[in-house]
C-alpha cells in the first residue's frame, strides 16, 4: 500500500533535502509536485486543497527559513500533517506506542455487540472472523459470531467454516429465519452462554439501496451495538469515500475497516476517509490469513508512507511470529561463526511466518531506496517456498555437510523439490555466502556485519535474487553496506 504515493513524495522531498536552503519558490514548486502525487494517488480533491494549504503556510515560516535544516523541517511539516489527516496527534509520542490493546472499543458491559457493514465483496465475512479471532487469541475474550445475511449463498455457512478455523463460536443456522429474528436470537445466546463480544456480520449489496439500509439500521436499532465498523475494499479507491459517507449518514458508523490493502499501491482511501467521515479507520487487512489484520496507527502509517519505516510495528510482528527458542539458537551459533541448511531453513520459515517480505522490508527505515532496486518478482513468496522444498529434499546429513552435494545429489535434490540443478546450485552458492557472512561476522565480535546479512549478495536480499537474477545494486555495494 502506498508504494506510488512514497516513491513520487520521496522524490520529491529529497530534492528538498539537498537544498541548503528554501526560498518560497522552492516551496512552491514542491508543493505542487506534491499535490499531484496526492491526487494521483487518489486522495479526495478538498482534503488535497486543505492539506496543501495548511503544509504550504507552515512550510514557509520563520521556523524553517531559520533552521539549519529546512529541507528537513519541511519533510517533518508534511509528516506530522499526514499523521493529523489520518487521525492521529503528531505531537502524542507515546500514542504510537501503546496502542496493541486499540482498535476495537470493548469499553462496554457484557456482551459487547459489535456491527459488521457494508458493500457485498468488501470483505465483511472473512473480517469479522480475523476480528473475532484477534479478540480471542490477543484479548482473551469469549466471541460469538452471528451471520445475518440471508441472501448471498452459503453466506452463513461461510461464517460457520471460517469460525472452525480459527477456533470461535458461531450462532447455529435456522433455515427460513429472517435477519432481526437471527439478531434477536444472537443477543439471547450471547447473555446465556456468557459471551464477552457477539459479532454480528450483516448482508450486502453490489451498490447501496434503500432495502439495505432500512434493514442495517433496524438491527442497529434492535441490538444498539457499541461499535459500527464499516468494512470497504481500499482498492476501489474514491468509491470507498463515497461509501463510507452514506453508511455514515444513514447507520453512523464509530470506525472503518480497510481490507485489501496489501493490493492497492495507492492509498488513497485511507488518507481521505479520516479527513471526509470525521471516523477512525481502526484496523487494516494485508492479506488472506486470519491473523493477516493490523490496527492502523496513523503515525505509524505517515512513517511508511515517507519511507522513513516503521520499527515499531516490525518488531510487534516479530515478537508475535518468531519462535524465540529457535532465534535464540539460531544466533548463538551465528556467534560461533556456524551455519548449516538447517539454519538457513530455520530462517526462512521464521521470514515467511512474519508475513509479506516487501511489507517487511518497507518497515525498515532507509530501505526505501534499495526496496526500488529489488524486482517484485524476487519478493514473491512462492520463491521462499521453492527455497523451501530445495533445502527439505536434502537428506539430513547433507543439510549439516553441504560439501557433500555433488552433481548425482543435486540431480536427486531437483527432482524431489520440482526445481532444476542450476537453482539447486544457487541456493548452495547462497548458503555459503551467508556462512561466510556468519564468520566474519565472529571475527567482528558480533553483529556487525548483519545489515549486510539482511540485503547483501551473501543475505536476504541475495537469497531472493538466487532465484529471480540478483538482488545487487547495480553500480555499488549490496544493501545494507556503504
């Protein structure tokens, strides 16, 4: 998400930074770049104008003709107002921090009854069962789902499916009973059975009508729920402002789900929804997993925008995912200069459960630059999986000793992992440049050569180019080394 938006910004603002100093033409000029990203990237056209204007005014005060840095002050100036367009306070450092229990408000009695809406296809199903599930493992709380859409086919048999799989309760299906009498029903089984949080995912329509909206707003009536979250597809760019205006005048809605985001390179939806509602967005979805499901921290979010990274996030998704026991070993032999196919193997399934690689890698401050550098085709998840099979159709005895792989075993190799002999070749190439990574990296006394390891010829980096032709900076060093 945002990849357009960061690149033509980080293009622009750069100029700015090698500048020594700004006068108001400069501004300008930046400023109207600036604009058109904005509105390239599908940004609403008043919250440009307002966003453009209040940038502009501050851009060319005393604070920044005076400062020793004014391209930076500038680039600080349309940080803090992205992190005020998309709902947060810029000045509030701590905020950023200490959100993981936000996103959705349970600051209510027993059972807490939180409404699902919006368009058909936006991804209410599949949300509300990534949120009931994120309330479960991370909240410890008792949910309850209940599917009230009696159109779609097999809508609330997929509500029952999905709620198999991650492990949450559904409200049994009765053939033939309408939508308030399923919420009503709901509500009673929630204060029974003791619930904390009931669910309720309602029917969509391929386009808002009054049928819809009559019914939404008399369950809303029925079961008054203390969050109305709107779901809607971040891919469908201005039709999702537009969206979330009418559920917002007709159902009032207390905060917006943004799914898809991992497939838009725009964004904007999610800076005009804030500045057009007056409503949070709360969570993100990135992907098809159940736990694929982020909170939106807005200051987060101008960070990666920017491409000044997002650390913080980065490292919530490591302590969630990582198997500790694992790194820890992993590293203490990385100290001792050691590291078999086990190891690499080790490391590539903790990379894949941490989630996208180019997500991952955008978290990470001033990789932007060599993120450009990296074809999409390399970061590509199917290619770890190939990595993958390569490594497990070795025996045990072959991962401890490479040297011992030879051509009638890399022809064995290939065949069993369904790849060829020359990728077998490169990832054995791959893994002993890591391992030499990992020597010197004892000689250095510790982790000094592991920006290296992370985007060098010898690391990540490397290992994704192995497969797709290089991941080396044309013309320079690998990432991660100057």
């Amino acid at each position: 998400m945002f990849d357009t938006l960061t690149d033509k910004l980080g293009s622009v603002l750069s100029k700015l930074t090698r500048r020594g100093a700004l006068t108001e033409a400069d501004v300008a000029a930046a400023m109207r770049e600036v604009r058109m990203a904005l509105l390239e990237a599908d940004v609403a056209l008043s919250v440009v104008k307002d966003f453009i204007a209040t940038v502009s005014e501050k851009a060319v005060g005393e604070a920044v003709v005076k400062s020793v840095t004014p391209g930076q002050m500038v680039v600080k100036i349309v940080h803090d107002e992205l992190v005020r367009m998309l709902g947060g306070d810029p000045d509030d450092q701590t905020l950023a921090l200490s959100l993981e229990s936000a996103g959705i408000d349970l600051a209510a009695p027993a059972p807490v009854a939180v409404l699902m809406v919006g368009l058909q296809g936006s991804g209410k199903t599949t949300t509300s069962a990534k949120i009931a599930h994120r309330l479960q493992t991370k909240e410890k709380k008792r949910v309850l789902m209940v599917s009230l859409d009696t159109y779609r086919p097999a809508a609330q048999e997929q509500l029952a499916i999905l709620g198999k799989q991650v492990g949450v309760i559904t409200l049994p299906i009765v053939a033939g009973q309408q939508p308030l009498d399923i919420a009503k029903r709901g509500l009673s089984e929630a204060r029974n059975g003791s619930f904390d949080v009931v669910i309720f995912d309602t029917a969509g329509r391929l386009t808002i009508d009054e049928t819809m909206m009559t019914e939404v707003t008399s369950v809303r009536d029925l079961i008054k729920p203390h969050e109305t979250l709107l779901v809607t597809d971040a891919m469908i760019g201005q039709d999702a402002v537009i969206t979330a205006q009418s559920f917002n005048e007709r159902v009032g809605i207390s905060g917006i789900v943004l799914t898809r985001v991992d497939g838009d390179a725009r964004g904007g939806a999610a800076l005009s929804m804030r500045a057009v509602t007056g409503k949070p967005i709360k969570l993100m979805g990135m992907g098809e997993k159940v736990d694929a499901l982020e909170i939106f921290h807005p200051s987060r979010i101008a960070g990666r925008i920017l491409g000044m990274g997002d650390v913080v996030s980065l490292v919530e998704k490591a302590v969630a995912n990582v198997d500790h026991e694992k790194a820890e070993k992993l590293a203490a032999r990385m100290q001792e200069g050691k590291f078999d196919l086990n190891d690499m193997l080790s490391q590539l399934q903790q990379i894949q459960r941490m989630g996208d690689m180019k997500g991952i890698l955008g978290m990470i401050p001033g990789l932007g630059a060599a993120m450009k550098q990296v074809k999409d085709s390399q970061l590509d998840p199917k290619t770890f999986k190939r990595l993958e099979a390569i490594i497990q159709s070795m025996t045990p005895k072959e991962r401890r000793l490479p040297d011992l792989i030879k051509a009638s075993r890399k022809q064995r190799i290939a065949v069993g992992s369904g790849t060829s002999v020359p990728e077998v070749n490169k990832l054995l190439k791959q893994h002993q440049q890591m391992e030499t990574m990992m020597k010197r990296m004892k000689k250095m006394g510790g982790l000094g050569a592991l920006a290296g390891m992370m985007g060098g010829a010898g690391g990540l980096g490397g290992m994704m180019g192995g497969m797709g032709g290089g991941a080396q900076r044309p013309g320079g060093p690998p990432f991660g080394r100057r």
